[in-house]
C-alpha cells in the first residue's frame, strides 16, 4: 500500500487536533505571596485555565499579561480566608462581561459565603460539592487538614468549625502519547489492521513474520505524566495534623510512586516551613521533587507595567512622581536552602510540555539601562522637560511651605483596574500621624506597599485613622477588607496596641462590613461605624475628633447610585480639599465645595461621549472645569478615569483653571498644585501614540496598551538572554 493510500486509511485512527490530548502544560506563579502580592498559582492546558487560591490584584495582573479570563473557569480555594478569595470579584466580574454565565469554585465549606458581598451580578456562582474535579486530561482532587484547636465560643461554632478546614490539593495529568507517524509504520511493513490500532495507543505488537515492533518506533516524542501538589499549613493549630495526614505518605518516600510528585508548591507562611516538624515532612519528598515557597519570604516586584510608567513619569518630576522601591530580593528566614527549594519572583513560569524549561521571560526586570533605551523612541522629550524645568524656576514659591495635607493617588481607574492604573483609592495624609482614604478599591494594600515599600508601610497603615467609601459600586469598597486585615497586622508586628479606625459608610456598605464580620470572624468592636448620611452637616463632627484631629469632615449627597456621597475635608482657613466620588455634575456639591483649595473630581468618561457620561451618572473633563469654575476652585484634579483608556485620558489644556490630571503614585502637596498643568505637555510626549488613538477611535470600545510599556518590553526581548 502506498504512503498516500496508507494515510487515506488511517484517517479514522489518526484524529488532528483531539481536544483530549494535553499538548501545552505551562503552570504560572500570578502571586508569589510576598507581602503586598497574593498567593496565587495558574495551570494552563491548551483549552482550559485553572487557579489555586484568588487573592487581590490576580485579576490585574491576567489583564496586563494578557491571559484570557474566559479560560479562568475553575478556581481551588485552599482555605475560607479573605486573602484567597478577594480577588475572585474582579475575575467574576470580568468573565461576566465575556458573556461566562458561571464560575465553578472549589474548596472547605463556607467558601461559598463569599458571594454574599457582592452587591450585584447576572452570573451564577458554582460551589461544586463534589471530590475534585476530574476530566480525561487532568485530575484535581483534595486533602483536607482539620484544626486540633476547638474555639469554645457558642455563638460561631458552626462558622469556627467551617474555618477549622483547610484543603491541600493533588493534581495529576496522565501521560500523552506522542503523534502517530504513518510513514514510520509503511517503512517498518507493519500491515494495515488491529496492529495500527495497537501501536496508537502505544502497546508494542509481534508481526506475523515474528518481527518485534515497539510502540516507541512509530510514535513521536511521548509527553510524560505530571503530578504536583499544591499545600497550606497556614498555623500551629493545623501542623500536627499536616505532618502526619495519611493521605500525603502515598507521595513520600519509601512509597514506590514518591518520585511522580515533580512539584510541591507551598503556601504555608514562613513561620510554619521555619519548623522543625514541617522541614522533616519537607525531607521525605522525593530528592528531584522541586518545592516553591508561595509565600511573605518572597520578592515584591510584580506587575512590570506599574514600575514602567512610574519610571517614565519620575522623569517629568521626581517629587510629584517619586520612584518606587525596588525590593527584589527574598526576605531572610531561616528555610533550609538547597538546589530543589525555590523562592519563585512572581511571572515565574514552568513550561512541562511540549518541553520542560523554565522562563523568567514575564519576570519584573529593573535594569538602569532599559529607561535609556526607551526615552531614545521620544527624541522631544528632554527639549520639553528643559522647557518645564524652566517655568518650574521662575514660578514663585511660598515663602512657608507646609508639607500637609498631602495627596497620594492610589487608584485612578474606574470599574476594573488595568496593566497602568488601579480602581478607585486616595489617601490624605493631614499630619505624619493622621491620614483618611478616600475610597478603597481592591489591590489599595497592594498599592500602599508598592509606593512606601515594606519597611514604611506598617507606620503608614497604623495612622490611616479613618476611610470613607463614596458609594455601593465594588471598585470603591473591595479593598476595605485587606485594609483592615492588614492594619490590625500592622499593629501587631510593631507590638503597640490596636488602635480602631473609624469607618464612615453608606448604609449598604455597613451591611456588607457585617457580613464580612461574621464570615471571617472579625470583632466589629475593633472599628468605630458613621454613617455617611449623619455627617451631611457639620454637627455630626465632634465624634470624629479622635480619628481626624481638628479637620471638620462633612459628607455631600450626590448624583449616583443610591447612598453615594462625595466629601469635604477643611482645617480651619487654612485649606479645603472637595472629593466628588461618582457623581454627574451635582449643584450640591458646588455648594458644599465653594472656593475649595483643590477640587478632586471623577472625570470617567470622555467630553465627546456626553450622553454615555449622563446616562450612567458619571462626568465628563468639560463638566469638571465647568463645575471647576462654578466652585471656584483654586485647584482641581481629574480621576476616575475608564478602564477604556489604559493608560491615559484624553488630554486638554484649560487656560482659565488650575486643572491636572492624575496617575497612579501621583503625590501632590498644596504648594505643587500650579505645577500640574504644566506637566501636560511633557506627559503628551510620553503618550502621543495613545493620545493620538483616543481621537480617532473615540469611542465606547476604545482599548489601547501604554506605548512605553510596549516599547520596553520589545526591548527586553530584543536583550534577553534564553532561558
């Protein structure tokens, strides 16, 4: 039979492209646990995507990468803890708008009361109560560690219970075999019949004329089985249990099948890999399993796109746009070091199949010498920033310059966050020892540390003495919890007592605090509750005295979703800062906010899509300045901006106002105030290809990358060396 004849007959045996053959293994560390970073690994096969754990910023970070949501369809939660499971909104969120009409999430009972803080969604939530999640091509399958610690409070014990379950997980992907090659079997004589069948599916036959022909002559590489696990020990009360849990000893040593165990990934916190018990259980794994730690002893450096654009803008003015800390190196701890025993940067990616290497190739890199690269693609940049340094020094400066108040942006993208900015998020710090957030979206803790670095960020978490959130819409409040859980932290690592934070929320808000309260078993005592609606008038504010000092603090209804408010912040004559929130232009807040020393406005949607800006109640950049104006505002800043413009808005020049525009780690004092619209023309250099694309594709679909970033990553492979 002839080749051509040959393969015509083997059509049936052959099937291309067999949705049941695993030929891409790529497992992805999205958070390496450092502080500030989530815990949080990725398995990729060809047609599905699987997550362990869910922690704020993994949304963010599949955004800037580019990894499709729609593939995120099975999420294992290891226990039922907000720092596993607060980045699960953004990723609901968002397979929602892909048109994904549920999301399976596995893990210990009580996982599944997460989706009681979530204030609205159209797609269903799945708690699959099954074993694990079994298919032809993986195996997903869990190991649940009970707690030896009964917490004696009656009132929780069902809910202390659920908390006493912690699931590690075992993951298995058979063998593949490799490609059937026809042309091998005509060259070797085998006959067309039952024996091609049998050298398929990789079994060895004996030809009539008694010739011995392996399944290995005639099929392409064969891929290997893989198995890994995926393990939390996350205290004391669990560690008896974890070491000496049966389930575990099958892929230990003496047991026959130790060495099938290529991975072990470990969530468990320093303080636990740091004991004796956990190390012996460590050294019973095969010698060529590899181990990573997931967890604080890590690096912090993710997100490359966040360190990019701060490095560019530090350039247009190193006060107002400072860099950030480049801590890059584990922390020190006492973990056993060897060859096997990794601390993985986040991006770290393990390609199994179709060959096993390692690629750093998505890894944060901070090399001096890339910046140069990437200002040689703006050859007008340095004569604008000579112009700006020029203005800059025949400006008057103030004779007494405070360093208060003093504004940070921690988010400046409404909706989801994107590769450049993050969701709603300001802090204003009145005195070293005195700070209020306004808002606080998910990823905001994240934020804190990325700007203030570990050292400083415990200082800074405890004097943040009060936060107050606009309004119900989850990208203003998502990141109040890892902000409480984070303080209390804070406090206890600098061993000074707790002092609570007051906590001034729409009344829906509250509700959901409760919630939270009760599924995590946070004491509400430890916080002091306003509600946004009493503090409209300024004789609410003597209880607030503790929290903010002498700042008189006064809410202001405004034009959103129900219960949504913007601020008003003054110290006596001395300042006045307006916070708008949502709101389509408000004549309440012009009146609350008349003759304000600078004026923070959302500015969501662009002047050009005014009818969009009025139907979802939001403002556009001409109704800023118009209300600006009406306010006679010294200063304003435009925020909030949509997640359609990635990097940033649409610029324009107001001749007659003060009016900037803010970023991301953007930190300004009263005395720079004048010096924001002078930025502008530098800042259109930097963005000239995206501005250009905002105008002409002005349109509600606009979806655009950060140029430099672009450029910067062209760059890395252009000079990366192989993996």
């Amino acid at each position: 039979m002839s080749k051509k004849n040959y393969n015509i007959a083997l059509y049936r045996i052959k099937k291309p492209h067999d949705p049941k053959i695993v030929t891409r293994l790529i497992i992805t560390i999205l958070g390496n646990g450092a502080i500030g970073q989530p815990r949080c690994l990725a398995l990729f096969t060809d047609f599905k995507a699987f997550i362990f754990n869910c922690g704020e910023g993994v949304g963010r970070l599949c955004r800037e990468y580019e990894i499709p949501f729609n593939l995120l369809r099975h999420i294992f939660i290891n226990q039922r803890k907000w720092e596993n499971m607060s980045g699960l909104h953004d990723v609901y969120l968002t397979n929602e708008v892909f048109g994904c009409k549920s999301l399976s999430i596995y893990g210990p009972p009580g996982v599944e009361g997460f989706t009681s803080l979530i204030t609205s969604s159209r797609m269903d939530l799945v708690m699959v109560k099954r074993d694990g999640y079994v298919s032809e091509t993986l195996e997903i399958s869990h190991i649940p560690i009970k707690s030896r610690v009964t917490r004696k409070n009656s009132k929780f014990n069902f809910k202390h219970r659920e908390e006493g379950v912690v699931y590690s997980y075992v993951c298995k992907i058979p063998k593949t075999l490799g490609d059937f090659n026809p042309e091998k079997c005509v060259d070797l004589g085998v006959p067309f019949g039952n024996h091609l069948l049998k050298l398929k599916n990789g079994e060895d036959i004996t030809l009539p004329d008694g010739r011995l022909i392996y399944s290995s002559d005639v099929l392409d590489t064969t891929q290997p089985a893989r198995s890994f696990l995926v393990v939390d020990c996350p205290s004391e009360e669990f560690l008896d249990s974890f070491v000496n849990e049966e389930q575990f000893s099958q892929f230990q040593l003496p047991a026959e099948n130790a060495s099938e165990i290529n991975f072990v990934f470990h969530f468990s916190p320093p303080n636990i890999v740091n004991t004796t018990k956990y190390q012996s259980w460590l050294q019973n794994f095969h010698q060529n399993t590899e181990h990573y730690m997931l967890n604080s002893s890590n690096p912090t450096l993710s997100s490359e796109a966040v360190y990019q654009t701060q490095n560019i803008l530090h350039l247009v003015h190193p006060e107002i746009f400072k860099l950030l800390p480049m801590e890059d190196k584990p922390v020190s701890s006492n973990i056993a070091r060897s060859s096997n025993i990794i601390h993985p940067p986040p991006m770290l990616q393990l390609l199994l199949r179709p060959e096993r290497k390692l690629s750093r190739h998505h890894v944060v890199s901070h090399k001096s010498e890339n910046f140069n690269e990437v200002l040689t693609q703006f050859p007008d940049f340095n004569d604008e920033l000579l112009k700006l340094r020029n203005v800059v020094s025949s400006l008057d400066v103030p004779k007494e310059i405070n360093n208060y108040p003093e504004v940070l942006f921690l988010g400046t993208s409404s909706t989801t966050s994107t590769a450049c900015r993050n969701v709603s998020a300001i802090l204003v710090t009145i005195e070293p020892t005195i700070s209020i957030l306004l808002d606080c979206g998910e990823g905001s803790v994240k934020q804190l540390v990325r700007y203030f670095g570990k050292a400083h960020v415990d200082s800074i978490l405890q004097n943040i003495t009060c936060v107050f959130i606009t309004h119900k819409h989850t990208d203003h409040y998502m990141g109040l919890f890892e902000f409480l859980e984070a303080r209390k932290k804070a406090f206890e690592n600098s061993g000074a007592a707790y002092k609570p934070v007051a906590l001034i929320l729409p009344y829906l808000i509250q509700d959901i605090y409760h919630r939270y309260c009760q599924l995590f078993q946070i004491s509400k005592i430890e916080q002091r509750i306003f509600a946004c609606k009493n503090l409209a008038s300024s004789t609410g504010n003597d209880s607030l005295k503790d929290y903010i000092g002498n700042v008189k603090l006064q809410t202001v209804p405004v034009q959103h979703c129900p219960d949504a408010y913007g601020i008003v912040l003054q110290l006596s004559s001395k300042w006045k800062i307006v916070y708008s929130g949502d709101t389509a232009p408000c004549q309440a807040l012009v009146t609350a906010g008349k003759n304000c020393t600078l004026l923070i406005h959302e500015a969501s949607i662009e002047s050009g899509l005014a009818n969009e800006a009025s139907s979802k109640l939001h403002s556009t950049p001409s109704q800023v300045a118009d209300i600006a104006k009406k306010m006679n505002a010294q200063h304003t800043i435009m925020t909030h901006f949509s997640k359609r413009y990635l990097a940033v808005p649409i610029f324009h020049m107001y001749n007659d106002r003060s009016i900037g525009y803010a970023f991301d780690f953007m930190k300004v004092r009263l005395h720079e105030l004048p010096l924001l619209p002078l930025l502008l023309p530098a800042l259109k250099i930097l963005f000239q290809v995206q501005l250009d694309d905002h105008v002409a594709r002005s349109s509600s679909t606009v979806n655009f990358d950060n140029i430099f970033v672009k450029i910067f990553r062209s760059y890395k492979i252009r000079h990366s060396s192989p993996d």
